[in-house]
C-alpha cells in the first residue's frame, strides 16, 4: 500500500472526530460527558479485542495504562473540561497546539527532526483554526484554559510514545489493548461523578453506536495504523481537520453561516495539513 493510501487513511480519523460535537449535542442524552466517554472507549476496545483474540503480556500492562491515560483518560476528561468552560472555538484554537508539542516531544523522545517546514506549518495550522472558530464572543477561563492545554499535551506524548512503545503486534490488537485501557480508566470516574443514564431513545443508541464504533474503534486503528507506518510528525497535522470537519458539518447541517474569515482560516488549515504531511527532502 502506497504512503499516499497511508495518509489518506489517517486524515479520515481526525475528519470523523469533527462529528463527535454534532453527534454528542444532536443524539445523546446531555449531561453526562464522561459515562459517554467510558462508553466510546471500552465497549469498543472489548469488541476489537474479541476480534484480534490476544491479550495483552502483563509486562505491557503499565505501559498500556499510560497509553491509554494519555490518548483517551486524561485527554477526553479534560477535553470536555474544556469545552464545558470555554467556548468552542477558544478549545479548539488551544487543541491545535499539539501538533507543535508533538513535534517537540518527537524529537526529545524518538530523535526526529525539528525541521521549519514543520514548524511553520504548525503554527499556520493555529492560526488557520483560530481564523475558523474564534468568534468575537470568545472568552477565557483559566480552568478552561489548563484543561485544554493539559488535553493537548495529553494527546501529543500519547501519539509519541504510541510509535516509541509500540510491540510487535498487528495495529489492530495495538489499539484494542489502548482502548480497553482507557475504557477502564474513565469507568470509575464515570460511575462516581455521573447518575445513571436515563432510558436511551433510539436515536441515543445510534449516537453511541457512532460514537463508540466508528469515531473510536475504526478511527483510533486508522490513526495508530499511520503513525506506525509514517510517523508522528507526519500524521499529527493531520488533526486541523476535525475542527474543519466541525465547522463544516455545522453549515450544513445546522444552517450556520460562514463568514469570509472563516473561509481564510478553512483555506490556511488546508494549506497547513498538506504541508505537514508531506515527505521531507533530503538531501
């Protein structure tokens, strides 16, 4: 399969996150973030792992703890901190910093190069999403503030020790083990911060369904897939489009305009993922 396939791959994660925001506000019962998490993560984990039929080693056990603390725990919990006290676009102007951290923390752990095109692209890539979601009503909350940062570092040191941790196993069974853990990690949290869930609607178990198998299971393989196979530098950048996807799905979805801003800042995070994505030349 060829690195273009690869990426194309990769880039359909981030653009299938983009709907968890419609889905979560259009289909679930609100009010209960993290039991909706725990839902997404360890039913999916579970299904994959009964799949793949190969538990984890116990020597792997505290390293898929972290794992999955880092790309599913930590960072959903902040994650709807964040998005419960900031508006939607201050969180995701603060989101997109990971690639940039990421990018840090590649060549601090794995050695890779901290080139300018990445770098530019990077910071481009903030300021395309700050283009398409600030809104003249944003405001900050310092609470707010720590959760999204905290979210984003959360998930730049999960991708990056996802490629340095990673055994020698299919990317499937990798991400069953990740998402299992995580699952069990958000659980009790769940249960002693959340009532019960209410009687679910039809609409409700689509939602999770969504969720859980589509925006966890098959997304999270693609994603881990592609940084096994091109690198976390490459397919970090990769995550301006969901906020692109969001905003996208909301003028079409839910009739919101765009402003000519918004289409720069569009413009600006496409240009910024492609540059991202692309090889390096060496010399």
């Amino acid at each position: 399969m060829s690195r273009t396939t690869d990426l194309l791959l990769a880039a359909t994660a981030p653009m299938i996150w983009g709907t968890t925001y419609i889905v979560t506000s259009q289909m679930l019962p609100p009010g209960y973030p993290l039991t909706a998490a725990a839902l997404r993560a360890l039913p999916a984990g579970l299904l994959l792992m009964a799949l793949t039929r190969q538990l984890p080693p116990p020597a792997l056990w505290g390293r898929l703890l972290w794992l999955g603390a880092l790309n599913f725990a930590f960072f959903w919990a902040a994650l709807f901190v964040s998005a419960y006290r900031l508006p939607g676009g201050v969180a995701a102007t603060l989101g997109a910093v990971q690639p940039l951290i990421v990018l840090g923390l590649a060549r601090l752990l794995l050695g890779t190069r901290l080139t300018p095109q990445r770098v530019l692209a990077a910071l481009a890539g903030i300021g395309g999403v700050a283009l398409l979601v600030l809104g003249p009503q944003a405001r900050l909350d310092a609470v707010g503030v720590a959760a999204a940062l905290i979210g984003a570092v959360s998930m730049a040191a999960g991708v990056v020790l996802t490629r340095k941790w990673r055994p020698e196993v299919p990317a499937l069974t990798f991400t069953a083990w990740q998402l299992t853990a995580g699952g069990l990690l958000l659980v009790p949290f769940a249960v002693a911060a959340e009532p019960p869930l209410p009687p679910l609607s039809a609409v409700n178990v689509a939602g999770f369904l969504w969720l859980g198998l589509i925006g966890a299971a098959l997304t999270y393989f693609l994603w881990f897939r592609g940084i096994e196979r091109l690198g976390p530098e490459r397919v970090t950048g990769l995550g301006f489009l969901s906020p692109l996807t969001a905003v996208g799905l909301g003028w079409a979805v839910l009739g919101q305009s765009l402003t000519p801003m918004q289409l720069l800042g569009a413009a600006i995070v496409l240009a910024a993922t492609w540059f991202s994505s692309r090889p390096e030349r060496r010399a």
